[in-house]
C-alpha cells in the first residue's frame, strides 16, 4: 500500500500555468464563433428578412358571386290537339331547329274535318253570284219603279247572308287546317331536345299537364347570381368618394367552373334585379356566355367573377405579411427609412387574388415584411431582402442577389379572413 506521503503533491502554483492555457483556449473559441453570423442574420445583430416594397398601382376589382347556369330559352312542348301519337320523329338529346317536327298525331279524323270544312266553304261561294245577280236586277228595276222598295231590300239581305256565309265558312276551314297542322307537333325554338315522356301509341289532349318534352338554348346561356345590398352599397360609396372608378355599363363577366378551371368565353351582365329580396338581403344578376362546345349545361354551379370598377392608386399587400392584434384590426411589420420595424394597423378593403387590397396604412415605398417575422420585434433593427411573391401560390418564389443565407423560414401569421367583394 502507498502511503500518504508518497502520492504527488499539487500545489496552487503547479495548477496555475495550466489553468491559464484553459482559459485562453475557452476565450478563443468564443470569438471564432461570434465572428460567423447564423443563417437568417444580415449585419452583426440586425437579422435578415425578406421584404416586399410598395407602389401605388391600378386595380381591378371582381366580385366572386355564386350562381347557377340556365338555357337562355326554355320550351315545354304539349300537345295541342287530341289524338294518338304516331311517330316520334326526333333523337333526344340532340339539337333540333325551330319548326323543326317533333311528334306526329295520327291526322285522319283533323283532315276528314278539313275537307268538310273546305267544302262548306265552296258551298257558301256558290251561293253569292245568284244573290249578286239578283240585287243588281232588283237595282235596276227599283230606278224605273217595276219592284217594290221592300223587294229590293230583300235581295240586298240576301246578298249580304251569302257574303256573310262565305266569310264563315273561310273561317271554319281555316280552323279545320290549324288543328290539321298541329297534329305535326313542331319545335318552337332552336335548343337541344330532352327525352320524351311518352311514347308512340299513346293518348294525348289539348294542353294537357304532361309535357312531351323540353327544349332548352344553350348558345348563349345565362348565369344567375346574387349579390348582397351591403356590398352594392359599398360600392357606389366608393365610386361617390372617388376610390373606384366605374367599368361602365358594359361589364364583363368571367367564369370559375365547379373543378376550379376559368371557362374560356367571357360573358356580359344583362340584367340587375331591381329589388332586394327580404329574406336574404340580396338581388339578382343575370350575365350571358356563348356556349358554342355547349360546355355549360342548366343547372351548373359556377361562380361568376364580375368587375366592379377600378380602384385608383392602391397598393396591394400580401396575405402572407397580414396578421391581426387583440383588437382584430389587420396589421404588418414594415423597414422604415432608418431601418427599424414598425407595426402598421391596415384599412383592408378585399382581398386580391393572394394579396389584400389596402386603402390606407401604407405608402408608397413601405418595405413589407413578408418572410422571418419571428425573427424581429417593433423597434428593432432589420435587414431588408427584396423577395418575389408567386402570385398562384403566395409563397416567396425568387430572393434579391447578394444575399449570404436566405431568411429563416417564416412562421408568418396566417392571412386576415375577409371576404371578397361581392360575397
């Protein structure tokens, strides 16, 4: 066993040279890390984000209103006349062109009727030259005092029944030939054609409840949509105070079809309802699309985005960039001139595609926040990087060049809910 008086003896002294080397190792090592900057991190203590710079600019406004298709035209055919059905002389779902037959009702019992009629009308004829003849004897003989005045008015009432008979008769056969025609059932307006409900063999009545099939028009087609009276009031409020300016009567009307696509053709309003229902506080719009691939067929949802007006010098900033405080009022962090982050309460009016359209909290040259806002707090120092917002997604696309890292991913407040114009 070693004794205690034979182990190694450290003194203070012995200690002091080697702690002194510790030390200075440490005192290195912390200013090698302190001279390299973090990702996200621009100037020593002023960290990097991505910013969006404003301009003033024209724009568009649209209203995204939700609404149905229906056929420009709309045709029940009934029948008009009693009788069988005969033929069906038509393929359903296809077009048809106005006049074009339909149904053919077995005509016999409406053309035996015809001729009755034709032939009473001749019948009647025959009768007026005799009563002509007659009166312009009894004319004559009337003028040398041969025939009695009540002789001569006799010939004169009969020439007037056998005029009035003829006339009659005209009529009865123009009425036989109509129900004659109308055993072809023909169609009244250009569209495409709906099944048919009966079938060749079966009994049909004049007007009956039961129609035999429809007809609808689909080139052009119409576009129903409501709007809320608020947002009409809104409106002309902003046209009165000069922050919109009006598109003029001929508005264009775009169309978002239910998988999301834009449809191609651009359509027109027609129509503005002239009162606000009172159960839902709004009123209707009618736009009309040509349909010329028949794509759009009656009864289709869409939303019909419908420009309102132009908003003059107004700045558009990202959703990305919009938060709300406390209070619910729409806020983002701006770089002053000096460099220092601000936060500005915004006036949102609508939202713009992926950006909100502001009509006042910021001005222009006012660099947005947009990407590292948990890296800085009001009043602190930023570094500004100019970044490209993609206008699809509204995620930071392209950053400005010279950049050493690019800003730390953002957990960016979510966009302010507000509803677009017109909803």
């Amino acid at each position: 066993m070693i004794s205690k008086s034979s182990q190694p003896r450290f003194s203070a002294r012995r200690l002091a040279p080697w702690a002194a080397m510790f030390a200075a190792t440490l005192l290195l090592a912390s200013c090698s890390q302190e001279g390299s900057a973090p990702a996200g991190m621009g100037a020593p203590g002023k960290p990097e984000v991505g910013v969006v710079t404003l301009h003033p600019q024209s724009v568009a406004i649209t209203a995204e209103l939700s609404g149905r298709t229906a056929a420009s035209l709309v045709a029940e055919v009934r029948p008009q006349v009693n009788g069988i059905i005969q033929q069906r002389l038509f393929k359903e779902g296809s077009e048809v062109a106005a006049g074009q037959p339909l149904y053919l009702i077995d005509p016999a019992s409406y053309k035996a009727s015809y001729d009755s009629a034709v032939a009473a009308q001749q019948k009647a004829q025959a009768a007026v030259p005799t009563a002509q003849a007659k009166f312009d004897r009894y004319a004559g003989l009337l003028k040398q005092n041969v025939v009695s005045k009540q002789d001569y008015d006799d010939a004169a009432a009969t020439l007037a029944q056998a005029q009035a008979d003829v006339a009659s008769a005209k009529a009865s056969a123009e009425t036989a030939r109509i129900s004659l025609d109308r055993t072809s059932i023909t169609a009244p307006i250009a569209g495409r054609i709906d099944k048919s409900t009966l079938t060749p063999g079966a009994l049909v009545t004049a007007n009956q409840d039961t129609v035999l099939t429809t007809i609808r028009a689909l080139d052009p087609i119409n576009v129903d949509v409501t709007q809320s009276s608020t947002n009409l009031l809104n409106l002309r409020q902003a046209i009165s105070e000069g922050r919109l300016k009006f598109s003029g009567p001929n508005v264009s009307v775009k169309l978002k079809l239910e998988n999301g696509t834009i449809y191609t053709q651009t359509g027109k309003l027609e129509f503005a309802g002239a009162n606000v229902d009172q159960t839902t506080g709004t009123f209707a719009l009618r736009a009309e699309f040509p349909n010329p691939d028949r794509l759009l067929l009656p009864g289709m949802y869409v939303r019909a985005l419908v420009e309102e007006g132009v908003a003059q010098n107004s700045f558009l900033v990202p959703q990305r960039a919009v938060s709300r405080n406390t209070k619910g009022e729409a806020t983002a962090m701006v770089i002053n001139a000096q460099g220092k982050v601000e936060t500005r309460v915004l006036a949102v009016r609508n939202s713009v595609g992926n950006n909100w359209l502001v009509d006042s909290g910021v001005g222009d040259g006012d660099r947005v926040i947009v990407e590292g806002m948990q890296l800085v707090r009001p009043g602190g120092d930023a570094t500004g990087v100019e970044v490209t917002i993609d206008e699809t997604t509204g995620e930071v696309k392209d950053r400005g060049q010279g950049t050493s890292a690019a800003p730390a991913a953002s957990n960016a407040a979510k966009p302010a809910p507000a509803a677009a114009a017109g909803n």
